[in-house]
C-alpha cells in the first residue's frame, strides 16, 4: 500500500490491524529463511515505514569495546547500526554515549521513550536528522531499548507524524513485539558466535596438545609439574636402574611407566604391566616368578611368570606396596642378581629386566612399621619421580578434557561439548580422584548428556553425582595413548580386577544403560568378574 495512502485518516482500526498483521507475517517469514540480524533488521525497518508509517526507523547498538575513562568517568558509546529512510552521512552521525539525548537514556535505563512532540524537549538532540529534514507537522520519537540476557545492547527508534487517526500505544505495542524479536535475534547471534570461539579454542587446545613434547609418550599436557616429572624420567630413561613412581591413585602411573619404557633401548621389547593390589597372597609367586609342573595341585603343566616374559623388556609393578613381605625377599634378589627360580623349581634363570615400580603409599612409613623390607625400598627408590596430582596441573585440565571428550564421543558416537563456564569449572575442581576421576565424568557425561553443548549449570549435576570410588578406571587408562603413537610389539596386561564398590558397579551399568559387557569392560572386568561381583552385592 503507498505510503500516501497511510498518511490519510481514511483507515479505520480492521484495516490497520491487517497492516500489523501483514508486517509481522513478513517479517517471521523472513526470519524462517534466515537468522541473520542484518537482513532481518534492514526488512523490518523498511516495512515498519512502507506499512504502519513509523519513518526513519533505525537500530542503535552498542559499540563494541567502547569502554573507557573520560576525565576519570567510565564512557560507553552507540551507533546506528541498520536503518531506513537515513542518508549515509546522518547514519554517521548517529553516535549516543549512554545516558546521552533519549537515545542514551534508553541504554542507560532499559526503558522506553514516548516523545510526543519532539520540537517541545530539549532533550532531543536532532543529531541524526536535522530539524529542516522532517515534515513541518508535530513529529513524534519512539525508542525502545533491546535487551540481550537482561541487559540493554541496543535500541529501536522511529519518527512519526503526530497528527494521525492512529493511537500512539498501538504503534508502541508493535515496537514492543519488535524490539523483542530484535533482542532474541543478537542473542542467538551472541551464542553461535560464543559456540563458535569455543569450537575454534578447542581446535587450537588439540594441535597445541598433539604438537606438545609429552604427545610422544601419550602423555596430554604441557604443564610445569608435568614436564618436570617428564624432564627426570627421560634422564633416567637410558639407565637400567629401577625406577619408583610416588603420587596419588589416578595420576597415570601405567602411562608414565610406559614412557620410561618406550624413551629406552628396551622400547621393542616386551612391557608387562602388574597390579599387586589385585593378587591373592596365595598366587604371587606363582604369577610373578612362574612354576614347575606339580608344584602345587593344578599345576599341570609348567609356566613362565610375569619376570620371564618381560625378559629383555621392562616390568611396572603397580601398588608395589601391597607385596606380601614373604615376597619381597626374593624380588631383592631377582633385582640384584637378575636369576630367579620358579615355584617348585630348583634351576637358576638368568632374566634381564628393568624394574618399574609404583606406589600411592608412603614406603618410609611402611618399613618404619616392618610392612615392607628397608633394603628393597632401598633399592627401589634410587630414582623416585613424585607424579603431580591434577590440582597441581590445572592448566592441564582443558587439554585433557578435550582428549577424553573426542575420545568418548568416538567411542558411543556422540557430539558432546562443553561450554566455556563449564569448562572453567571442571579446571576450578579439586579432582581428589585426578586424572582417572576427570575420565570418568566426562564418559559419564557424554553417555548421559540431553544437550550437545553442556552448560555450567548442566555440569553441575554430574559433578555433584560423582562416584566416591573413584578408583573405578574409565574404558581406558586414565591417559590412553594418542593416536598413531607406536606400541611395542609385546604388550601384555595380565592384572586382575580390583574390588569395587556396590555404587561403583551399579554406576557402570546404569551409565551403560544396562549393558553388563559394556559396565564390565569400563571397570576393567571381564563378563565372568563383574557378573560374580554383581551377584555378592546382591545387585542380580
């Protein structure tokens, strides 16, 4: 409908609501083809003019990184953005710090302005447009403020002729509507551009992690604490004395095990693993130095233990400080003099193995108690490295969240990420169970999350859930080697499981939605373990 036609009396209120309805028809159409701000805002002014006769309508944002100090005040500035019926050179000059003419007051206050008569307040700054520029009638100024997350970012304003058979609350009530769908519209542009920085910061966090000194071991991080632990490992890596690894559980005492392994001359040589926690007294010398066939009953046939068959390699013995202290005796003399002889045996043999040993406990208390023998601490803690724990590399939590994120969301075929609050959080955790736990909750966030991009808030609730076991181990070892990193050509894991609690296993089956294959692998179980433990704690 021609402008000329709107600016006679001669429409009756149907007719001027089948112009709003027309306007807001055009606009959700065009917001259905495209979110983009700009082509929806420069549409929406140029039919609030074509159809309701709200002329020079323009969009006052915020500009960006205008905060500053003006004679030891604090300043902020706005621009017109998007407008229609305005030259370039009145778009230009359209720039309101806050507080300034009504256009700042709205930023200032986040309320609306209703100017009847704009040629009646001297407030009114005629910046834009000159006074000469508009019609001789009464013209009247609406602005309305935008808001983004309850805070005023912009403001949508227009010129009316007064003197029309239209009342100025229903042109309000349109702004309103308006201004509401234009605050909505920055805010998503808001959110995919927060969505896309965090992509793009994940993006750089991988290369910097992949490239880093420690991806050669698998290790993820470039914290101090983690490349001086690095930096006394590769020192010593060349060397065959044993090697003693102190920290707290879930620290990646296995991955750093295996690092000393793959930095020496043994690194194409067998890398046996062992948990001494998950040994029953009765089988350790059986497992650690092997049997003769009828050495005891069952033995039918005779078999090289653990030693034999790291001969050339290396061993890691985990939680050293839960072997029996029968036991210690004859690995001081295997360490020693390099011959072991099996259980119900009587021939020497010669192995050549390097030792890697790992404990959570205080040794030095343990031999002051008579649990474990001075003279093989003595031996053990020539090159003691102290892991540190998470909270000692916080700076390392973002990295390492990444890892196992891509990792979990490859493994169940998700496409969960954090948001940078939530990200910030988990580096603010204190991680009592380290790396391990860190594992566990992304895994268990990645199976159980509703939304793609979990929030802090959202977080919240899975780190409050957190197991108090947090011994359980995730699907993998708590840094599971990146990528392309090379194995050894013999690599065997012959530790048990260790016990866990009736939460733990009930925690593991309902994370894994009832898959008891699924719940036994991510505790390190076979079918057989995890269905005898589940029936013991009456969970069946």
């Amino acid at each position: 409908m021609p402008k000329s036609q709107l600016d006679t009396p001669s429409l009756n209120a149907n007719e001027w609501h089948v112009q709003e309805l027309l306007l807001m028809h055009e606009i959700m159409r065009l917001v259905g083809r495209s979110l983009a701000p700009e082509l929806v805002f420069r549409e929406m002014l140029h039919l609030m003019s074509e159809l309701l006769g709200l002329n020079r309508g323009r969009i006052v944002l915020a500009d960006e990184g205008a905060e500053g100090q003006t004679g030891g005040q604090e300043t902020r500035t706005s621009s017109i953005r998007h407008a229609y019926g305005l030259t370039r050179e009145e778009i230009d000059r359209g720039r309101y710090a806050w507080g300034e003419g009504f256009t700042g007051c709205v930023l200032a206050t986040g309320q609306p302005v209703l100017v009847q008569d704009i040629d009646q307040e001297p407030q009114f700054l005629f910046r834009a447009v000159a006074r000469n520029q508009l019609p001789p009638e009464t013209v009247a100024f609406l602005a309305l403020p935008l808001v983004v997350n309850n805070v005023p970012v912009g403001v949508l304003a227009c010129h009316r002729i007064r003197s029309r058979q239209r009342h100025l609350n229903d042109d309000l009530a349109v702004l309103r509507v308006l201004a509401t769908l234009a605050g909505q519209l920055l805010q998503l542009q808001q959110l995919v551009a927060e969505q896309t920085r965090g992509l793009q910061d994940h993006n750089t966090m991988l290369a910097q992690t992949l490239d880093a000194k420690t991806a050669r071991y698998g290790l993820v991080g470039s914290s101090p604490a983690l490349l001086r632990a690095l930096a006394e490992l590769e020192q010593v890596s060349q060397a065959s004395v044993s090697v003693l690894l102190l920290g707290e559980s879930g620290t990646g005492k296995e991955l750093f095990a295996r690092a000393v392994h793959l930095a020496s001359g043994r690194r194409d040589q067998p890398f046996i693993k062992v948990n001494c926690a998950a040994i029953p007294e009765s089988l350790f010398e059986s497992e650690l130095f092997g049997h003769e066939r009828g050495a005891f009953t069952g033995a039918n046939s005779a078999r090289p233990g653990w030693f034999e068959q790291a001969d050339g390699g290396t061993i890691f013995l985990d939680e050293i400080g839960e072997l029996p202290l029968a036991l210690q005796s004859k690995l001081l003399r295997t360490l020693q003099e390099g011959t072991l002889v099996r259980l119900g045996g009587r021939r020497e043999l010669k192995v050549n193995v390097r030792l890697v040993a790992a404990t959570h406990r205080d040794l030095s208390a343990d031999v002051q108690i008579g649990r474990f023998r001075q003279d093989l601490f003595y031996r053990l803690n020539v090159i003691p490295i102290r892991l540190p724990s998470l909270r000692e590399r916080r700076e390392d939590i973002p990295a390492l969240t990444l890892h196992f994120l891509n990792r979990a969301n490859q493994t169940h075929q998700r496409n969960v990420n954090l948001s940078a609050g939530a990200l910030q959080m988990l580096t603010r955790h204190d991680w009592p169970g380290n790396i391990r736990e860190l594992g566990n909750l992304i895994e268990r966030l990645v199976l159980l999350a509703d939304k793609t991009v979990v929030t802090e808030a959202a977080l919240q609730r899975f780190v409050q859930q957190a197991p108090l076991d947090t011994s359980l181990p995730p699907s993998s070892d708590p840094l599971a080697t990146v990528p392309g990193l090379r194995e050894p050509p013999l690599v065997r894991d012959y530790s048990s499981a260790t016990s866990h609690s009736a939460l733990a296993l009930q925690a593991a089956l309902e994370a894994h939605g009832g898959n008891q294959s699924r719940a036994a692998q991510s505790l390190g179980l076979t079918m057989r373990q995890y269905g005898y433990r589940l029936r013991k704690a009456g969970l069946r």
